[in-house]
C-alpha cells in the first residue's frame, strides 16, 4: 500500500466514525444519508479526493496527502476545487464553504464562511449535523466576535487582555 492509500484508509475510517457514508463516485447515491463522501470526484479544474455532500448538496472538499507531508500549502490546491463543481452539480453554495487537507494523522478545515477565513487544525472530520449547523448560520463565530462592544479592559492583568485579543484582534 502506498502512503497516500494508507492515508485515505484512515481519513475513510475517520470520517465513517463521524457518521459521514463513504462512496465511490461510480456508485454514488447523494441521497443514502445527510453526509455523503464521495471519493476521487471529477471537478473542472482536476479531482477532489474526497466531495462531502450534505443532504444532497455539495458542502466542501478534502484533500489527501500522504502521512508526514506538510499540510501548510495545500490551502492553494483545496482553494482550485471549492470553486470547481461541474454544471449541475448541487451545492449549498459556491464557493464552496469548506474545505479540508487530511494526512489522517493531521487535518486541517477551512470555513469560508467566516470573514477572515482561514485553515486550522482540528482533531478530526466534523460531522455532517456540525456542518449543516454551519453552512446554515446567519453570521459565523468570528463576524460575531466582531460585533462585540469595546471592551473595559480596566483591572484585567494583561494576560487576560492578550487572551481577550487573541480572539481574533478583537482587543
């Protein structure tokens, strides 16, 4: 088995774990469940390893990298694909709001729905119920952040204030 395959065996064990159904496109049904992964998806502009569908719409992406290859980078490529869907292709939105960069020891997500978006490290895939929640949000946990009133910083010890600001230069 190669690396990548062994990473994708564990990404495809990691996301059934989460409750998403795991499908080759050859036989995909994007409706046997609300979180659908389809595998080695056919895009514009080249092939999402992974195409997460959400009850019957396309959500986001995942890109499979072999184990020990750095993940920092591999935004770019993810960025190619969530704009990529072929014509008819459902979707929740486009671009699309996530995408993922897994060596299936170390993910990586992108909510493109928060207005400073960028990749973090996450423990593993969410589920797909997390995702709806998201993808189905007035304003993401950042824009609301932004809309918090000045804080009185009197009297805080300023490793509090630079715990407050680290919420995203909210402070």
């Amino acid at each position: 088995m190669t690396p990548e395959e062994k990473a994708r065996r564990e990404i495809d064990r990691q996301l059934g774990v989460c409750g998403w159904i795991i499908q080759d496109r050859q036989e995909m049904n994007i409706s046997a469940g609300p979180g659908i992964a389809i595998r080695e998806f056919p895009l514009t502009v080249g092939e999402a390893d992974y195409l997460l569908y959400l009850d019957g719409k396309a959500a986001g992406t995942i890109e499979a990298k072999p184990e020990g290859h750095t993940l920092s980078g591999v935004e770019r490529q993810s960025a190619k694909y969530i704009s990529a869907l072929p014509v008819g292709v459902p979707s929740h939105r486009l671009p699309l709001p996530f995408c993922y960069e897994s060596t299936g020891k170390e993910t990586q997500f992108t909510n493109l729905l928060d207005p400073s978006a960028r990749s973090r490290l996450v423990f593993t895939f969410h589920r797909p119920e997390e995702l709806r929640r998201l993808v189905t949000m007035e304003k993401q946990l950042r824009a609301r952040l932004r809309e918090l009133p000045p804080l009185n910083a009197e009297g805080l010890w300023e490793i509090k204030k630079k715990a407050i600001g680290n919420l995203d230069g909210w402070f």
